[in-house]
C-alpha cells in the first residue's frame, strides 16, 4: 500500500533497514513497520558504546497502544543513537530512512552482512 | 474463530486494523489513535461496539433481582432512567462491572464483552437461589451497540431524528427512532465528553444506522473511532477497563467506586466489603501522571524509595497530555494526592506523581 522500500539498503525479516558505509552501519525501521506501528511516541535508545549481538535487542519504540523492540541486525558496537528522537519519535514515522534514522555502529563482522535481504527480497517478505 | 462485528464489512471498507480483544475481533483504529482520540475530544466520533454484551432482565422481580446482585438499589433508578454499577461475588470481588437501563416494565443490562453468559448464569441462579420471579437473557448476538461520543454528538444525533435530543436526560434512556430505525438511546459513554450510546435490534439494521450517523456528522467532521482511542480516552478519565482494574478479583472499594455502592439495601457480597470497609489497610486504584519520560504499561511495578507499594493495571500515553498516565493499586500509605513514586518502566524507575483524577479535565478542549 504504497510502502517505500528503499534501494540501496540492506534489510531484515524484522524489518530493520541497514545504510552501511565502510565497516560502520545507520540503522532504522522501514516504512512498513512504521506505517503497522503508527503513532510512534517514545523510543529507548541503547548507550553509545554499548556491544551488542546480532538478533538482540537494540531499543524499544512505543506507539500509543504497543511496546515493539527492535533488533541488531548485525553484532557490533553502538557509535552514535539519534538523539532527535527523543523530543521527536514521531520522526521515525514521519522519515523513517532519513532523519528517523535510530542508531549507528560498528559492524564487528561483515560477514553477517551477507545474510540480510536486499530490497527486492524484503519487498517478498513483507 | 474470533467473533466479528454484524458491522466488520463496513469496518474494513473504512480502512480499519483489527485487533482480538475479549473473543471478538474489532477495530483497533482507522486512521491513527492519537488523531481519533482528540476528534473525539473536539468534535465527534462514531464507535461500533458490539463486543458488549446485551442482557434482558423480566419478569415480575426483575427490580429486585438487580438491587440483589449488584450494589445499586434499583428501586431508585426511575423508568427511562440508567445507572452504573457492579455485580460482586459473595467474597465482594467484582464479576463485572456494568450499564443498566430502566426500560418500562423490563431492564437491559450492558455487561462486558465476553462476560454475556457469565452474568446471564449467574443472575439466573441467584434468582432461583433467592426465589426470585426474574429471568436473565442473553441477547448480544441481536444487538450492535453504537457509541456517538464528543461535543458535536448531540447535533449529529439530531439531524436524524424528530425527538429533541436535549430532552435525553444525562443517563436518561428511552426508545428512538434514528434514521428511521428502532433503537433504544441512552445518554452514557466511556470517553468523558458529551455522548450517546444506541442498542441496535436486528443487527442488520445497524449498517444504514452507522452510515447515516457518519454522512450527518460530515458536517462536523466526524470519524469511526477504534478500540485504540477507546482505551485513551477512557483512562485520560480515569475510567476502569474490567479486564485491567478487576484482575485478579479487586473489590469496589479497592477500585475506588465506592461511590457507587448504596449501603442502604442488601447485596451479595455486601457483608465482605462492610469488613473492609472497617479494615481500612487495603491497596487501591491511585492515578499516576509521569513527571519523567516514559510510558506506564500494565503490570509495571510501582516503588517509593526502592520499596515496591503498588502495581500499574493500566497505563497509556495521553494523547491531550502528551505525557504517561497510569491507573495502580498502591499500597494506602504511599498514595497521598502530590506524593512522588516510581514506575518501574523495563528495570527503569520513571517518577510519576499522584493526582486527583481525572487526568484531563472537562474543560481541556476549549483550553487547547
């Protein structure tokens, strides 16, 4: 229904984009999972620095009725988090591939990059 | 299977999401919660809410049937006349809590969804218990319940009807014709703003009736509003869910609707809340506003100083307030209107202050 899914961008089954750009990655939610949560209204963010592994949760976004975690796509180290979202979650419905962005980091293993869905796959999936 | 809305059609026509809630799949929003719940605020909004359940209560000692199952005195409630109450068990723990409306010679009581053949059972059984000459019907399959709620409400109403809507009394009830269809009006809601509800029979005419309320509150921009805004709005008003507020077998008293019991006649479950009416050491329902961020959840712990006095049964973001608002039964030392406690929000303590309800006051919308 007139979701955008976004060329060029690495995604999950769980619905998280992957921008990656050398041995670092932005990471967010797509416009499908935006567009099922609707009404973002809070997101918690992990502490820079943190060390997490693929599959564990990353931060928590609530929209007014549901409290969603989202998932590392990839092990890594957390760089930067988007502080914008705390005053704005919205944002991440309102631009979910730019400035909704939610996290950046470090990938520990680009191998792992090989398991994640280009967007003609992900368009399959969802 | 979940059971669906005689209205599901229309529901999706209308681009609704569903949601399960109680054995009935229902509309949890169309467009989006937070838009609903403020048109609901500031003009009107249009809920099918069919998962409730429909009871005629009869016969010769139906008046005394109810005064003796529920805590309301229905000798009171005149004909044309609805009132809210519970029903308690023997132990004063609450069954349901619910609508009843004074219909001439009969009653119909709104209980919740799901709990239809519940409260049918047990008002059938305590009649016969109590030699009563009263019978209890389960009806829901053959009525859609339609909630018209906001401040444009009653000009909505109006322009489909010839009967002057300002003479439906604040929980008065009566039968009406609206778009020239048989229904029975009650001036009642679960949204804190000027509102009617309308009991449909047969089902099938609720269709034209639902069609006709959105093309008559164009004009003032109505929607259909989802389960989601529902929850909001209730709780903004402090308003009790059973399925939250009555977990676990909570009292009136616990759930702060003493105000609802007429101590003047005799109930079930009358001798056990008099006891803890005397014992005075009981947790009660306490309305929590969120000082930091965060957004209270059910079952979230609440704690003073690290010392766990109570527990969230519901808890939402206001959409009016744009902060967190929890209902929880907290422990009676800790709950002195401006106190400071701590929601325990995934390990985090989020401090949130007492406050008298409700959270937003009637006069929020004119003010924003």
């Amino acid at each position: 229904m007139g979701e955008e899914i976004r060329e060029g961008l690495k995604y999950t089954e769980t619905h998280e984009w992957l921008k990656v750009e050398g041995n670092k990655a932005k990471v967010g939610i797509t416009d499908h999972a935006q567009s099922e949560l609707t009404d973002i209204v809070f997101v918690e963010l992990p502490a820079i620095g943190k060390e997490i592994k693929k599959g564990e949760e990353l931060c928590i976004v609530e929209s007014v009725k549901s409290v969603s975690e989202i998932y590392a796509p990839v092990s890594g180290k957390i760089l930067k988090v988007n502080e914008k979202l705390e005053d704005a979650p919205e944002t991440v419905n309102q631009d979910p591939y730019n400035d909704g962005w939610l996290i950046e980091m470090e990938i520990a293993d680009k191998k792992e990059l090989d398991k994640l869905l280009d967007a003609e796959s992900y368009r399959k999936c969802i | 299977m979940a059971q669906r809305s005689p209205l599901h059609e229309i529901h999706k026509e209308l681009g609704a999401k569903f949601t399960e809630f109680a054995g009935f799949e229902m509309p949890i929003q169309y467009s989006s919660i937070k838009d609903e719940h403020l048109t609901v605020r500031k003009k009107v909004g249009l809920f099918d809410v069919s998962h409730m359940s429909n009871l005629w209560i009869t016969a010769r000692d139906a008046e005394k049937l109810i005064s003796l199952t529920t805590v309301e005195d229905a000798s009171r409630i005149a004909n044309g006349m609805s009132q809210y109450t519970e029903l308690l068990r023997e132990d004063g723990t609450i069954i349901d809590d619910t609508i009843f409306m004074h219909l001439e010679d009969k009653y119909m009581m709104i209980p919740n969804a799901g709990m239809a053949s519940t409260v049918t059972g047990w008002l059938n059984v305590k009649a016969e218990e109590h030699d009563l000459c009263a019978k209890a019907d389960n009806v829901s399959k053959d009525y859609v319940i339609l909630a018209i709620q906001g401040p444009k409400s009653g000009d909505t109403l109006q322009k489909l009807t010839d009967v002057d809507i300002k003479t439906v009394k604040f929980f008065g009830c009566m039968y009406i014709k609206i778009a020239n269809t048989d229904c029975i009006i009650s001036h009642t809601g679960y949204t804190g703003e000027l509102g009617y509800e309308l009991q449909i029979t047969p089902a099938k005419t609720a269709n034209h009736v639902f069609k006709k309320i959105l093309d008559a509150g164009k004009e003032f921009e109505i929607k259909p509003i989802g389960l989601g805004a529902r929850d909001t709005l209730r709780l903004e008003k402090c308003f009790i869910l059973a399925g939250n507020e009555f977990e676990g077998g909570k009292t009136p008293l616990e759930a702060l609707l003493g105000w609802t019991v007429n101590w003047d006649h005799e109930f079930i479950g009358k001798k056990a809340i008099l006891k803890q009416k005397e014992q005075g050491d009981f947790k009660r329902l306490t309305y929590l506003e969120c000082i930091d961020k965060g957004i209270p959840r059910h079952s979230c712990k609440v704690e003073k100083d690290g010392k766990d006095v109570g527990v969230v049964s519901s808890g939402t973001l206001s959409p009016c307030l744009s902060k967190g608002i929890a209902m929880a039964y907290v422990h009676p030392d800790f709950r002195e209107k401006d106190s400071i406690l701590d929601i325990i929000i995934r390990n985090n303590p989020v401090k949130a202050k007492v406050v008298k309800p409700p959270f937003v006051k009637k006069d929020w919308a004119e003010n924003n």
